[in-house]
C-alpha cells in the first residue's frame, strides 16, 4: 500500500499498523496536554490546532464525528477526544496514552497547589497567579467560541441551533442531556428528509478559511481495521477497565467500612462518573453541595479557591474534584500523616474520575466509527455540535460574570431565575487584564502560553503593590 492510497483513504489499513508513530504521536499529546488549559472549549481548540490544522492526522469532520460522540457521554468529553483519536492514530495503547497524559499535567499542577495551599495557606505570589491566568483564561475561552463556532455553525439552521441552546440553557435553565437530546433529534429527522443544512460538510464555508477534508488527513476517510466493531474486544477491553476501576473501591469498602472517608470518596466519585452530564459547571454545582453540605470535606469558599486551581491549570476542569479528595483525605486521615492520606485520597479520586472514561470510548467507538458515513446519524451529530456551541458560550458568559465582577446575584421570579453582575462591582484591574490578553490573542496572534506566562506576571505584580 503506498502512502499515497493510505493518505487518500483509499486502500485499509493494517490493523497492526499505526497511522502515526507512536513515538512522535506520544510527543504530541505531552504538548497537547500542558497546552490544555481554558475548560473543555480552550482544550478541544488546542486539540483541533494541533492535530487537525496543524499536524494534519484527522480530518475536519472525522474530528466532530468524534467530538459529537463524547459530547454525548459522562464525564470530561476533552479527555474523552484525546482518548478516542489516540484510538484512531495508535490503536489501544495509543488511547491509553494520550488519555493518561492528557490528565497528568493538571494531576501534577493541582496536586502541588493543594500542598501550598494546606501548608501556607493564602500566599500573595498565588493569589496573584491565579488573579492573572483567571484573566487570560477568560479570553482564551471568548477564543474558543469563535473558533469552534466558525467550524460547526455553517448555515442560518446551524445558527439557529446554537441560538436556541444557548437560550434554553441560559434563560431557562434546560439540562443539559435535554438540549443535547433536543438537537439531535432535530438534526436527525433533517437528515432524513435530507435538507441540505443538516449535511455534513454542507452550508457556508467555515469562517477559518479552507477546512481539512478527511481524505487529505493521515488518517484518510476509510475505517482503520483495528477501529471496525469487534464485540469480542470491546466486551474483553471494557471488562478489564471495569474491574480495574470499581474493584478499589470495592476492596475499599470491605476492609476499611462504608464510614471510612477512603470509601465514601471512591464510592461519591464513581457514582459521579457515572451520571455527570450536563458538563463541568453542572457537574460542579452538584459535588460541591455534597462535598460542603454532606461530607464536611470543604467550606464553601475552599471549593471556590479548588475551582481557581482547576480553571488556571492544565487538564480538564473536573480536576477539581482532586482538590476535593485531597482536603477529605486531610481532614480525616486516621491513622495516616494527613498529607499521606490527603496524596492517597487525591490519587483515588482522580483514578475513579477518569478511568471509566476510557472504559466509554473502548466500548462504544468502534460502533460509532461503522456509523459514521449514515447520513442521518450525520446530521443528528452536526446539529448537535451547533448545540454546543451554544453551551459553550452559556460557560464563557458565567465564567466572565464571575472573572470581571466582585458580585453577581440571582434574580428571582417565582420559579425562574438568572443571575446578573452588579455593575458598581466591576473590577478595572480584572477587566483590563481580560482586554490586553484578549489583544494578544485576536490582535497580536500570541500563542496561548505566551498569554497565559504574560498575564500571570501582571497578575503577581498587580498583586504586590496593590497588597502592599
């Protein structure tokens, strides 16, 4: 086979061949992964620079047919992509491997926060750091918005979608699975009828400019043979993730007791794999009443200080659920030192957070690749993407509300709510901040560490003379 037909998608592919080497594809999701910062919308637009504009190993609609699938799962779907394109380029082990790197940088980054923060406390250099990267993560979000919208929103029906969703989940508060669910819906029954919107591929041209065609990818348009539906492996695979996830937890609670604070946290977060859709935020807003109102992990301000260490890291956002562990752990280490028992109780969470989402992609990929070329399903997945674009942007607005005013309170009207900023709140520094990284970015074509780097020395700096 010449790399030619392999690059066309024209000829199969060896299922015990890689598309890339290992090697080089290990390199770049290391860079992919300290680059992830900015929430799910700033981690998939790194992905996207990277592996699709950049390296050229997926192609446009192969990376949303992706996107589109983990959209639909729990737990971090950035975390999920990288595991399902390292399936793709490195069969297993390459999904292995961009999956555990992809959360190793923030593990590291967040783990060496929680030792700063339980063993000084509030430290002016970090609150600086956080003020500033908070600032230019702001804008790396307003970023992603532009770019992934530019992708997905293609014609005035994708618009409308994105419109729609971000009116539901904003103004009137629809969950999240609904609006996935309402989208794909819509998206299906337009591919049905074969409306020419709801066609991949179809509409207006991107607004980023020419788009990556499958066929011109490493990968090509052809279904690798280790990616074809084999139930035998997917049953094998998901078996030896299930065990390796839920036997801790088990052996957890039958040596040390269901009161013992290493079970309640094994058990708390793999029940929160299991039903966390709805995205970060949502899902945040959940752990923190259990893990404040509950367990007694955390105050209600210490949640917020994990979230700022989550936000301003690399890795997926859920990564504050680390800090969670760690400060159950500290809090109530038994017969442990409690920064032992708070290292362990962070391991554990961050083990249970993530390992089934592995065990989703190994399952389910195989049959969502075979599907990939049904129109309808097509459609139903490009409606959805629009979806999201809008709930990206329903992220971006909270996330500002929260960066850019000291308060924001909740209007309230019988059983409807929104919650709007104080303006006389408006916090100059913070704004000022946000618009020069914003600069950078847009105008002056800064790479997102470089702004990241910047915005955290003028953050320390503000910092310091305003402290001192």
């Amino acid at each position: 086979m010449t790399e030619l037909a392999r690059k066309a998608g024209t000829a199969p592919l060896s299922a015990e061949s890689d598309i890339v080497p290992l090697s080089e594809a290990t390199k770049v999701w290391a860079r992919v992964a300290a680059l992830s910062f900015g929430g799910p919308a700033g981690q998939i637009a790194v992905m996207h620079r990277i592996i699709v504009d950049e390296k050229r190993w997926v192609g446009e609609h192969r990376f949303l047919h992706a996107l589109n699938y983990c959209m639909l799962l729990p737990g971090p779907e950035a975390h999920q992509l990288a595991i399902y394109i390292g399936w793709l380029l490195n069969r297993t082990l390459g999904g292995v491997i961009a999956g555990a790197l992809f959360v190793l940088p923030g593990f590291v980054s967040i783990l060496a926060l929680s030792y700063i923060y339980v063993l000084f406390g509030n430290v002016t250099f970090i609150e600086g750091l956080f003020f500033g990267l908070k600032c230019a993560v702001l804008a790396v979000v307003i970023q992603a918005v532009f770019r992934i919208g530019s992708r997905a929103l293609k014609n005035n029906v994708m618009i409308g979608i994105a419109a729609a969703a971000f009116i539901a989940i904003f103004f009137l508060h629809v969950p999240f699975p609904f609006i996935v669910v309402g989208a794909g819906v819509i998206g299906f029954l337009g591919g049905r009828a074969d409306v020419a919107a709801f066609k991949v591929g179809g509409g207006h041209k991107s607004g980023s400019g020419k788009i990556l065609e499958d066929r011109d990818s490493a990968l090509g348009e052809n279904v690798p043979l280790h990616a074809r539906p084999n139930l035998a492996w997917s049953l094998k695979t998901s078996g030896i993730l299930a065990a390796l996830w839920l036997l801790p937890v088990a052996g957890l609670w039958v040596t040390l007791g269901p009161d013992n604070v290493f079970s309640k946290v094994g058990i708390f977060f793999s029940q929160m794999a299991v039903v966390s859709f709805g995205g970060a935020y949502a899902v945040l807003a959940y752990v923190a009443q259990e893990a404040v109102q509950r367990f007694g992990w955390l105050q209600p301000g210490e949640m917020l200080d994990g979230l700022g260490m989550a936000e301003t890291t690399p890795g997926p956002l859920i990564m504050v659920t680390q800090f969670v562990g760690f400060l159950a752990g500290h809090r109530d280490p038994g017969t442990l030192s409690p920064l032992t028992a708070a290292t362990l109780a962070a391991v554990l969470t961050t083990w249970v957070t993530f390992l089934p989402s592995f065990l989703w992609i190994f399952l389910g990929a195989p049959f969502i690749e075979k599907l990939r070329g049904n129109a309808a399903l097509s459609a139903a997945m490009s409606a959805i993407t629009a979806a999201i674009v809008g709930v990206i942007l329903n992220l971006a607005i909270w996330f500002g509300l929260h960066v850019l005013f000291g308060e924001v309170r909740t209007l309230t009207f019988g059983s409807w709510w929104l919650d709007v900023p104080v303006l006389s709140s408006l916090n100059l520094p913070s704004l000022t901040l946000t618009a020069l990284a914003a600069i950078a970015i847009f105008r002056l074509n800064f790479s997102v560490i470089v702004t990241l780097l910047a915005a955290a020395i003028l953050g320390v700096g503000w910092t310091v003379v305003a402290l001192g």
